[in-house]
C-alpha cells in the first residue's frame, strides 16, 4: 500500500449542514490546529450561495488568510470545492490551491445537488476542470452517489467508470470516488478503485467515504489496498451531504489516522492534536460527536 495523503473536509463538508454557524475566529482556530497536526491537505469550505449555506459565507476570507506569506507551511495545500464557473472564479481570486469538483453518478442526487442531469453536469465540469488546470491550478474530479444512492439504490459500475473515462480523457489525473449515501462496501471499493487503476499511467485516486453504515475505516482499507492515496476524513466524523436521502458523517480524521498509526503509516501526525481538536469541536457544539478516538483515547504500544 502507498502511504497515505491525508485530506481533511471538516471546513466544508463537515460544518455545510450544521445550522449553529461557527464564528470566523473559531474557524481560524480550527485550521491553525490542522496545519499543526499534519495533515497534507485542508479543505477550508465551498464556494456556493452565502444565502443558502450560511456556514460557507466566509470561505474567500479564509482562503485569502491562510494564503498570506508564511500563514501556513509548503507542505500543506489549501482545497475549496467549487460547483459552477462563478465559484472558480472566485476560487481562483482568493487563493485556491486544489480545486476539487465533481458530478453524481445519480441522477436524482444530480438534480437534487445541481438542478442538472448528469451529462450536463458531467459537460460543465470538464469544461471548469480544464479552465482551472489551463490557470495553472490543481484539479481533483469526483464521481458522487459512486456506491450507491439513497434514492436510487445500486448505480451501474459502468456509469462511474464511464464519468471517470471522460475525466481522464480531458486530461484531468486526479479522481475522487465519493461514497454520498454510504452505501460502499469493502468489495465493491476494491473493484472499481482496481478498475480504474487499469485506465491509464499517472492516475492519482482518492477516496471520500460517509459512515452511515458503520463501514467507513473498512472501506478507506480497501481503497488503500487497490491503490487510493488520497484519504478524505472530516474532524469528529462531523458532516453530511444536505441532498442526499440519509445524511450522515464523513470518516472521522482522528479514527483514520489511528488506524493508520497502528499500521505504521503517519506516525509524523500528531494524533494528541486531532483528538483535542475533536474536543474543542464537541463542546462548540455541546454534543457528541460520531468520532470514537476522542472519546476512548488510542491505543498505546
């Protein structure tokens, strides 16, 4: 297995659906504790209607504080989600290292997400993927609802591996598959990641995993094994897709890194940091989180 590229998304992903907005100066004390921890990349939010997701209202002025000289080491990239042509201009105004974009292999969840179908949706993506990478920038693709969709069911292999076919054919060489609704399995990860391993030279692949069935480490396993690098995990397992049938958390960063830890990978992370992380979050929020690490301590050797 390759070690590990550790992405958090609790910016973004995890804080899009919680409806106590989080102070800025909360947030800034969030990401400094990431920076420090170690982990490679940090999604600091999304740029989408400041109106309809409040908790994203303040991603340009987070982007344009952590990309001053010196806000942050080399080794960490800043990544912010963008979902149409104004938000990568946006991105691309403040600071935005790794664009990440994507389009749901589902076609309710599509229409649901974007008010588009999916070849639509597929169209313009890969028109804003190759705009960004022409600017200079990095891109990371995803296909969405890749495992499976809470209104739909099972979604056909063949239509994710056809999305990812058109990425790779535009020219974009690092891909996401995003398990929206929970619904992967440890097997079906190992195939289609396997799959496209096949497709071509240079292809960085990354994994995004919803725990609402308990089986999102297994499944980070089995991306691992058949050649993912990037890992995506939010702090405290918080986070939820608003538009999917059955919102539930991302793979919490501190349980990934533990496991990772106990398999010899990471060690360099300071997984004391993360836990304390997850700890600041919980109280913000006064409840528990769907984090297990903070809560029982790691294990020790």
């Amino acid at each position: 297995m390759n070690e590990v590229i550790l992405q958090e998304v609790g910016l973004r992903d995890g804080l899009q659906a919680e409806k106590q907005t989080v102070p800025f100066e909360h947030k800034l004390a969030w990401v400094e504790a990431l920076i420090e921890s170690g982990v490679d990349v940090i999604q600091l939010g999304s740029f989408v209607n400041p109106e309809k997701v409040p908790q994203m209202a303040d991603t340009d002025k987070l982007f344009q504080r952590f990309s001053q000289p010196g806000a942050k080491p080399p080794r960490v990239r800043l990544s912010g989600l963008v979902l149409n042509e104004k938000g990568l201009d946006r991105g691309q105004a403040c600071g935005v290292e790794l664009f990440c974009m994507g389009v749901s292999a589902s076609e309710t969840h599509s229409q649901k997400n974007t008010g588009m179908t999916v070849a639509d949706a597929a169209t313009r993506i890969i028109q804003m993927a190759r705009a960004a990478m022409a600017a200079g920038r990095e891109v990371q693709v995803s296909v969405q609802s890749a495992f499976g969709c809470g209104f739909e069911g099972a979604i056909p292999e063949t239509r994710v591996l056809d999305l990812v076919k058109r990425y790779l054919d535009a020219g974009v060489r690092m891909v996401s598959l995003a398990d929206t609704a929970g619904h992967a399995n440890p097997a079906q990860v190992e195939r289609l990641f396997g799959e496209i391993r096949t497709m071509g030279a240079g292809i960085q692949m990354a994994a995004h995993f919803h725990n609402t069935y308990g089986m999102g480490l297994a499944n980070c396993m089995a991306a691992m094994r058949a050649g993912a690098t990037y890992l995506e995990s939010a702090f405290g397992g918080l986070g939820g897709c608003p538009f999917t049938k059955l919102p539930a958390g991302n793979v919490c960063t501190e349980d990934l890194v533990h496991m990772l830890q106990q398999l010899g990978q990471r060690p360099e992370v300071d997984l004391a940091g993360l836990i304390g992380l997850a700890k600041e979050v919980a109280a913000f929020f006064n409840r528990e989180l769907p984090g297990f690490v903070y809560k029982s301590g790691p294990i020790k050797h």
